[in-house]
C-alpha cells in the first residue's frame, strides 16, 4: 500500500505520479452521504495546476516506455493482479461506492458485488485481448509487401459519472491502459471516494507510477483544463449529452479524437404474446435498479394495448417489492438518488406529470424516510408521448408507461426520442423480435432480457446518446495509433502500381 494512502482518513485526494496528493491550491469540496445528507468525507478540489501535473507525469511516463513499450504479457500480468485486487477488495469497494452515491449494498453474496465482478471482468478482458491483438500485413503480388502497426497512442483524458463510478471507470481504464497508454482521469464530483482504492490496487498490482493519475473535482475546474490541455491525445467521455457537446467544442481547438456515451429514454417494448411473468420484474428492475440512475434505464414502457391494463395492475405489485430504505441495509433495493440537485430534478418532472398527466403510484418522498434524497418507485400514465417526461432523461425511479396498438405503432413511439441508447424487446414471436430490433433507432437492444454483456460488442447510442462505440476492437481502434509501414519487393524498388 502507499506510503501516503488515500483513506486513510475521511480525506480523499489525487493520485498523481504514483503518489496521493492534495490540490496544488490547497482547497477541498465536502463530500456528502445521500442517504442521510451528513458530511461524510472530504477531497481535493482540482484545478488547470492539478491537471497540468498529472498530464505532465502522465506524459513522462509514456515516453520512458516502461508501459508503453512494455511487453503485453507484462501488461497483461499487472492487469489480472489489478482485477484479483478488485475482487478482493469487493466489499470495501462497493461500501465506499454506497457512501458516495447511495446504491444498495444488495444482499450478502458468495463472492464478489456483480458490479465489482463486472470491473474485474474489464480489466482482464482488455488486458487478454491487448495480448493477443495482432496487427495485419498485405501482400500484393509479389512488388508490395505492408503492414499496419497498432501502438499506444499517448496521455488519454478519461471523464466519468458518479452512477457506477468504479464499473464505469474501469471500462474506459482497461483498455486505455492495456494498450500502453497513460491516462488521467477524473471521476465525478459526486463520486470522489471509490476510486481511490483502484489507485491502490494499481499500485500494488506492479503498475509503473504515472500511468494512471486521477484528478478529483467539478467538471469546470478539472474536467475542462483536461479537456483542453494539448498533450491529451484524446478523451473519453461517459456523461450527459450537453456535457458532451462542451467537450466536442474545447476538443476541437487541438482535434482531439473523442468517444462520448450519453444519455438515453430507452423504450421497453411489451408485446401481448411476452412472458409477463418475466417481463413485468425486468420491467420493474430496468427502471428501479439503482433507482433509475442508469444510462440503459427501462424509462419507457410501452405495452400493447390488449395487456395493458393486466401489465398496470402487475406492474404496481412488482413496484411494491422495490421499497427504499437505508442502502446499507443489506435487504435494501432501493436506495437514495445520489444528490440534493438530482432529487429536485426528479421532483420537477414529477410536478410536470402531474400536471400533463396521472400518477398512477409513487410521485413524492417515502412517508417513512424523513431524511435523504429519497423518491418513490413512480409510474406515470395517461400522458402525451410528446410530453418532457416522456422525452426527457429524468435519471429517477420513475416510468412512463404508454399503450400501443401494434408493431408499428410502437416503433413510432419508441423512435420519437432525441436518444437512441437501448431498447428492450418482450415478445414470444422471432418474427416480431428481428421486425422491430431492425428498426428500431437505438445502439442496443435487448430481446427478452436485459443487461447482459458481451464486452466484444459495441457499446453505445445513436442520436444524442452518444458518438462512437466502446468494447472489443471499437475500444482498441480509439485507445491506438494505427499506421502502416510499406516495403518495395520489386526490383525498381518503387513497388507502386497507383
Ligand atoms: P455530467 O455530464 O454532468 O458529468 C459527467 C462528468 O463530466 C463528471 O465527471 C463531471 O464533473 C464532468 N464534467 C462536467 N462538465 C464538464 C465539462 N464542461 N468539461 C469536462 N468535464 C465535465 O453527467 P452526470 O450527471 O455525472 O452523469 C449522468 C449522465 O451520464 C446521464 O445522462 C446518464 O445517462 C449518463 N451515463 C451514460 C452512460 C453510457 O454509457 N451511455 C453510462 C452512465 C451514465
């Protein structure tokens, strides 16, 4: 462990050049419990000094070469120890995630929080594919023989939200960092304590100081020195869409690569021939899980009118096992939204809903929860698919829920959305399952599931859910330099034809 660790005390700061250091400034932002609304931490407060720092060292460190041009076994090594230090570290990891931001610890398991599983998971699956990642040469005829070359690429900017702060972060850090680059990132405001324990793990995993460097902070402050400082190769960004657009314009000035994954309104799509008695659960956890604070939430449920009244009175039963409580309570599943900020932002919308609309459960405060930043499990029918909290992200525990008459009719609903992240098909026809996953306008869809992964795929959303894809070779195309070196073969030694 560092000689200087990070929480050792309810202080919280950077990690920069292997070592855990204050604001240059000496200032601190106060970091609050969600579900009691009590001080419970303290952290650096970053800045353009803090974030020249941490690229500088990100920088020397790329160009020593003792990542960058290090073996990929080597990487690969540091990487799985990294991933067996998540693991063990699970429950810390996720106690520190609850304190931050509020998600339920969930019940006692055999082994590790599946979120936490999930990081593991990211770290080893980058570092195997790093290993055996090849590049590919062309052969043609017998005057040109060439050959692409796929190295790191520099000092990436890494931006994260604080609503899976260590999941999150480790899906952009893996493959960022198995592919020898160095990184600096800088993690949510909202989410500052988690990750302190990943720079430990790092570090005792072997992995060279000033790879990885994490600036604690408010976006304006840190985030957009970070953005803009020119020795940042690129940055990727998980967050909200104007955030994004922020990003793209401060980018632009030194065109700097960039991967944005936004928000979303995903349509859950309910057909009259789908299991209810596994869609209505899916139905209640795409919405409620991690009280709607998820960027593929269920937010829009769309069901076909003949089961519509069926699917309500289910649904409401269901909603009823989602009561909130103290996330450290292990028989919690609902918990608080992360911040006061985010807690009336729900609330607007639930005053527009009841305005445009009806609230059919839920819509307040629990009766039983004096303090905290709790909502309701809420369900909003009766309202104009055209309506903001049918249009908008509210990034709450709340679901519109809209009838349709048939296939079409849900794809024009599901379509009429400024997002296009992820879409959730619930039928027992094949046939129906590929007419609409076909046109329907978002990056992923599930079929009679949800959730599930596969980090080969593309992650990510159309529209103003964002702007490129994450996972597998899509992660590696953004995280190296790829260029080509050619050779003659022909005697003339031009070996062109064009
Ligand atoms: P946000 O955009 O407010 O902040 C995200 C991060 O950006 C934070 O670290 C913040 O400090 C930083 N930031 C803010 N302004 C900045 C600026 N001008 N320059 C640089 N950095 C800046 O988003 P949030 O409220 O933290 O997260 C919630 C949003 O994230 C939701 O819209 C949610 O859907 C989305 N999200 C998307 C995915 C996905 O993979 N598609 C996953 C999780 C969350």
């Amino acid at each position: 462990m560092s000689e200087a660790a990070a929480v050792d005390s309810a202080h919280y700061r950077h990690y920069v050049g292997g070592r855990f250091v204050d604001a240059a400034s000496g200032a601190t932002f106060d970091v609050v419990n969600p579900a009691t609304e009590e001080v419970v931490a303290t952290a650096a407060r970053g800045d353009g000094e803090d974030i020249r720092a941490a690229v500088g060292a990100a920088k020397d460190t790329f160009e020593a070469g003792d990542w960058s041009r290090a073996r990929p076994s080597f990487r690969r090594e540091v990487l799985f120890r990294a991933a067996d230090l998540v693991e063990a570290r699970s429950g810390e990891i996720q106690r520190l995630q609850t304190l931050e931001m509020g998600a339920p610890l969930g019940p006692e398991l055999p082994g590790p929080h599946p979120l936490v599983t999930r990081s593991a998971w990211n770290l080893r699956f980058f570092a195997e594919e790093q290993e055996q990642a090849g590049d590919h040469a062309f052969n043609r005829d017998d005057s040109l023989l060439t050959y692409t070359i796929s190295d790191a690429a520099g000092v990436f900017g890494l931006i994260t939200p604080w609503n899976a702060p260590v999941m999150l972060s480790t899906w952009k850090m893996a493959p960022c960092l198995a592919y020898g680059n160095s990184a600096v990132h800088k993690p949510s405001e909202l989410s500052p304590l988690s990750m302190s324990l990943v720079c430990e793990i790092f570090e005792e995993a072997g992995m060279p100081a000033g790879v990885y460097n994490m600036v604690l902070g408010y976006g304006r402050e840190a985030g957009v020195p970070l953005v803009e400082h020119k020795d940042v190769t690129g940055v990727s960004f998980t967050g909200s869409p104007g955030t994004a657009r922020d990003i793209a314009a401060r980018a632009a000035g030194s065109l700097k690569r960039t991967s944005f994954e936004l928000g979303g309104k995903s349509a859950n799509i309910v057909f009259a021939d789908a299991n209810l008695d596994r869609a209505v659960p899916m139905a209640a956890v795409g919405i409620f899980a991690n009280s709607g604070q998820v960027c593929v939430a269920g937010s829009r449920i769309l069901v076909q009118r003949s089961v519509y009244g069926e699917f309500l009175e289910r649904f409401e039963r269901a909603a009823a096992r989602w009561r909130p409580g103290d996330p450290m309570n292990r028989k919690t599943r609902l918990g608080p939204l992360v911040s006061e900020g985010q807690y009336d932002h729900v609330m607007g919308y639930l005053d527009i809903a009841r305005d445009e609309g009806r609230i059919l459960f839920g819509g307040g405060r629990p009766e039983h929860l004096r303090k905290g930043y709790f909502v309701e499990p809420t369900a909003i029918v009766d309202i104009d698919p055209g309506s903001r909290v049918c249009q908008e992200e509210i990034f709450g525990p709340v679901a519109v829920i809209l009838p349709f008459d048939d296939a079409d009719d849900a794809l024009r609903i599901a379509n009429d959305s400024s997002y296009g992240l992820a879409g959730y098909i619930w039928t027992e026809s094949q046939t129906t399952a590929h007419y609409v996953s076909h046109r329907l306008q978002t990056g992923m869809i599930w079929i009679n599931s949800g959730f599930d992964r596969d980090l080969r795929q593309p992650f990510g959303g159309m529209k103003n859910s964002g702007l490129g894809r994450e996972g597998g070779d899509l992660s590696r195309e953004f995280f190296t330099e790829t260029r080509f070196a050619s050779f003659p073969l022909t005697p003339r030694g031009d070996g062109s034809s064009g």
